[in-house]
C-alpha cells in the first residue's frame, strides 16, 4: 500500500459517542509523532462534545499509521541504555501492577488478566506468576516479541479477532488503547461480556480536561494524531464507560506531568519544521536530567494537585 493510496482510504463518520453528526472543527495537525504525511482534522461533537477524528483513516488503512518504530513497540525497559529513562519505566510498570492489585477480585488459585494492546507483553511480564496472562495486540512484530521474550500467550489481530468468547476474566486492561479503537462503544460492550461478574476493568486514555491540554493545544502530546481516534475528558469517558454498561468506582491518573510536557514539546518542534541535527538539539534542551531535576518540585506539585494529562478509570459491571 502506497502512501498515495492511503490518504484516500478515509471515512466521515458520526460522533462515535452520541451518534451526532453535527460538530465543529477544532484543529487541523499533521502526524507529529512520526511524520507521516498528511493532515487530520479534530472535530468537538455538538451534542456531547467529545473531540474525535473525522475524516478518519478506515480499519484497513489505520495499519499504515503503525509501523514498526511506533515508539509503543519498544525493548524491555532494563536494556535502555538511558538510566533516567529505564528508572522511569520500570516505575510506570510497577505503578500499573500496584493498581492491578489493589483493585482486582480476590481468588483461590490463579486469577486471569487479559491485557489489551499488550505491545511487546512488559506490562505483563512483570506480574508475578500468580496470574494467567492472556495479551492480544494488533502488530504482528510486537506480538511476535511477546512471546519471544516472555514465552506469554498472545494473540494477533484486533480484539475482536482472538478466539475468547466464552472465556472470562478477573482484570481487563487498556493501557492507552481505547483512543486508537474505531468502534469503542462495541468494543467495550465485547468487554464487558469477557468480565467476570465481580471482575475490573482498567482503562487508561488521554484527558482533555487536563491542565496540559488547555496549556498545549494543538501541540498537546494526548491528540497524536492519526492515532487517536478520539480525546475523550473525565466527562465524556464516564458517558462512553456507561453507555457500554459499566460504572466507575475510581478515577486516578498514573501519568507523569513531565513525559506529557516532553511528548508535546516534540510536537511543538515538529510542527515548526525542527529536524535531524535541529530537532535533536532542541529536544535535549528540555529532555535531560538536570532539567528534570530543576523541574522536580513543580511537576511533583502539579501531579498532585491538578487534573492531568490522563485519566485512569476502574470500572465494573453495572447493575
């Protein structure tokens, strides 16, 4: 597939909330984490304003906009040759399995977690052996990886490709998944038949009600655009989660401040043409750790005081 050839594989759709089909355009980016070409329109639904992508590239040209770089498919964390960015890692990985645990069902034996987008299966590989640990992920090199490294269980292909009906679960995750989903609606109602009756599911997505999204704007890591489908805020993600059947029991954010303010002030310098030897300069000049340091105290403030730039929600089955 060319790239003349997937430029034209878009659709227009209604609100994938509401089902409105009136709204009002909001921004105009192009792809600002990968550069690929073209540019993508954000729209605000009219009626529940939620921000999402129209036109949107169809479910069988979305696979152009994943290539294997997609900073997503990554090595382990332990062989990142930068210290600052391994410890911050394995920490986020850690973060994650607290709230796991915290939160999930209690069992006899061994309990069951299905990891959504599972990547190259990190997340996973750092639960003990405790649980039964099932991923599925769209890219066949991550998947491939997965079971490479960690010998997981790991299917290819969208969700509702694996072969899971009829199997439940005590936790389902999506960790930065259900923005990149086209139908999420459908696709948390499959979910949710996959539960257990007192299982949680775990969802963590973008926030556009945060402080760094008012702040960045069109430059704000969480739009990624073509990727994200949709940009939900705490209200429009407590809809979609009840929509499908769920209710929240708790909202928290396990994104850090500082790697938001990174991710957009590479979109800012992409976005005013930064390259090679240029963009790599100006990145490092906000992206080390004396600054991060420097900065420690008010991004620490900020984390715990603020709506930030993501929002983590455990749901379950509503009654």
């Amino acid at each position: 597939m060319n790239k003349i050839e997937v430029v034209h594989h878009m659709e227009s759709i209604k609100c994938p909330l509401c089902d409105s089909d009136k709204s009002i355009t909001r921004y105009t980016i192009p792809d600002s984490l990968l550069g690929i070409p073209g540019l993508f329109v954000l729209v605000e639904c009219a009626e529940c304003g939620l921000l999402y992508q129209n036109p949107r590239p169809t479910r069988e040209s979305i696979g152009y906009y994943y290539p294997p770089e997609y900073n997503i498919y990554i090595s382990p964390p332990w062989s990142n040759p930068n210290l600052l960015q391994k410890i911050l890692h394995l920490y986020g990985i850690k973060k994650r399995w607290n709230f796991v645990l915290r939160h999930a069902p209690k069992r006899i034996g061994k309990r069951r977690i299905l990891d959504i987008g599972c990547a190259t299966g990190v997340f996973l590989a750092a639960g003990d052996d405790s649980w039964q640990k099932i991923g599925v992920e769209l890219s066949p090199q991550a998947a491939e990886q997965a079971r490479y490294l960690f010998g997981l269980h790991v299917y290819t292909g969208m969700l509702e490709q694996a072969p899971l009906v009829g199997q439940k679960f005590d936790v389902i995750t999506l960790w930065d998944v259900l923005e990149h989903l086209h139908d999420p609606l459908a696709s948390l109602a499959y979910i949710r038949e996959l539960l257990s009756p007192d299982g949680v599911c775990i969802i963590r997505v973008p926030n556009l009600s945060s402080w760094e999204a008012q702040f960045c704007g069109r430059y704000w890591g969480g739009l990624e655009q073509p990727r994200h489908l949709f940009i939900p805020d705490d209200r429009t993600i407590e809809q979609m989660l009840s929509r499908a059947g769920f209710s929240i029991i708790e909202s928290a954010s396990l994104g850090g401040t500082y790697h938001v303010f990174m991710q957009s002030w590479k979109f800012w310098l992409r976005q005013h043409q930064y390259t090679g030897w240029k963009f790599k300069i100006a990145l490092r000049l906000l992206d080390n750790i004396i600054v991060r340091a420097i900065l420690f105290p008010i991004t620490w403030l900020v984390d715990r005081k603020f709506n930030k730039g993501s929002i983590t929600t455990i749901a379950v089955k509503s009654l």
